[in-house]
C-alpha cells in the first residue's frame, strides 16, 4: 500500500486526517502528518520531515499532500520528493485526502490520478449543482 504523508501549516493536516476517520469510521494505516508552524525552522522541519515519511513508506512509494504550492510546507515537502517513489500534490482537502485514502493499492500513477480529480470534483458551486 502506498503510504500518505500530509505536510500543511499547522493543524489542518491532522483535522484533515480527523475529518476522514470520521467518515471512514477507522484511523486509516499508514498516514502521517507535520504541521509547520510560523515559528518552525524549515531547515529544521527537513531531517523530521524525511524521518516521518521513513514511516509510512513499506516500500511502494509515498504521495505527499500538502496545502499551498510555494508556502513553507510546501517547500519542505517539495525537498522530499523523488519521481515514481515520493511524489507530491499541493492543494489539498478532505475530498482528496478520502479519494486517496480509497485508491492506495493501485499504483502510483493511478493514485496521483484519482487524488487529483477527487480534488477537483469536490469542488461544486451547489446552487447550481
């Protein structure tokens, strides 16, 4: 199984991964997550970055979520990333996280795929849905 590191500022990582064992009714395997606060150093957060990510990686690879493309969390995970084994997203949210969290098993290349449009198709304008 392919393992899900989220990287965001502060706590939204770990409410994002509370919002999906709700839903899911279970504290899914193999999932982390590092909140990098304003005051965290991010040559400082690097060295537990890469011990967390050893975690959930059993050798089928790792996708790290993270929230914004070019904030610190993101360019902590950004250092992290290695193609085919350590691959990243940025935009993240509870409907990506739950499309990822269903689809772990199928490859990586599959995963990215379907984490990505569980992503987008959880956005709806719902007066005109």
């Amino acid at each position: 199984m392919i393992g899900l590191f989220l990287v965001t500022h502060s706590s939204l990582g770990e409410s994002l991964i509370q919002c999906a064992c709700h839903v899911l009714n279970r504290r899914p395997a193999q999932i982390v997550q590092l909140g990098v606060t304003p005051q965290d150093d991010p040559h400082d957060a690097l060295p537990l970055a890469r011990e967390m990510l050893s975690w959930v990686d059993t050798g089928q690879g790792v996708l790290v979520l993270t929230d914004i493309f070019g904030a610190t969390p993101a360019n902590v995970a950004l250092k992290l990333l290695q193609p085919g084994r350590v691959e990243g997203l940025t935009g993240v949210n509870l409907p990506m996280l739950l499309r990822a969290l269903n689809h772990r098993e199928k490859g990586m290349e599959d995963l990215i795929t379907k984490t990505v449009a569980g992503g987008r198709d959880g956005i709806i304008n719902m007066l005109k849905h």
